[in-house]
C-alpha cells in the first residue's frame, strides 16, 4: 500500500519561504497528476497547487505568483517552494493525487505556521 510522507513545514516570518516535500513509498507518481492540499483548522482542505504527468502546473489564486509544484519522479517526490508567505497561508499541508481517484490514504501532513 502506498504511503504519503510529507515534510518541511515549519514556523516562518511573513515574507519568509520554506520548501515542502511529499514522498510516497511506491512508484506512483510518473503517471498521476499530483498535488499539495492545505488545511486550515475549522476548514476544508483545499487543492492549492498541481502538477501534471507532463509537468504542467497549476495554481489556486491564493497563491499564484508564490507557490511553486514541481516533481522528482525518480525520487518519487513532489515538492512546493513556498515564497513571500503571508498569515493566511498557516494550514497543515498534505499531498494526495489531484484531479482523479481514487485518493491515496492521507499521510500526516507538515504543518507551516507564518507568524511574527
């Protein structure tokens, strides 16, 4: 069964940039378009950020212009460079298929806190 683990979230400044990673102990990702969901608490996780098996990317208006997928099939990883964070962008973030099911079983997430 195919595990999710997602890391580099942390406590970060306004403006600061952090760098997230998602790596899956299958090779599943070459052929799904793969993506980044973030959480805020008392909401619903939202699709922020995905990218094809072609490489083409998308982005959630939120954060166009700052967010950045992008995908080592290799390594079986998918990362989201994260620039000019703002508070709004506090959520725990996780990493799944996009845009198809069936959703592989949820990892933990990375919590990303941006606080002064």
């Amino acid at each position: 069964q195919v595990q999710l683990v997602e890391s580099g979230g942390a406590l970060v400044q306004p403006g600061g940039s952090l760098r997230l990673s998602c790596t899956a102990s299958g090779n599943i990702f070459s052929s799904k378009t793969m993506g980044w969901y973030r959480q805020a608490p008392g909401k619903q996780r939202d699709l922020v950020a995905w990218i094809t098996s072609d490489d083409s990317t998308n982005y959630a208006n939120s954060v166009k212009g700052r967010f950045a997928i992008s995908r080592d099939n290799a390594k079986n990883t998918v990362y989201l460079q994260m620039n000019s964070l703002k508070p709004e962008d506090t959520a725990t973030y996780y990493c799944n298929v996009a845009w198809t099911l069936p959703l592989i079983d949820w990892g933990q997430g990375t919590q990303v806190t941006v606080s002064s």
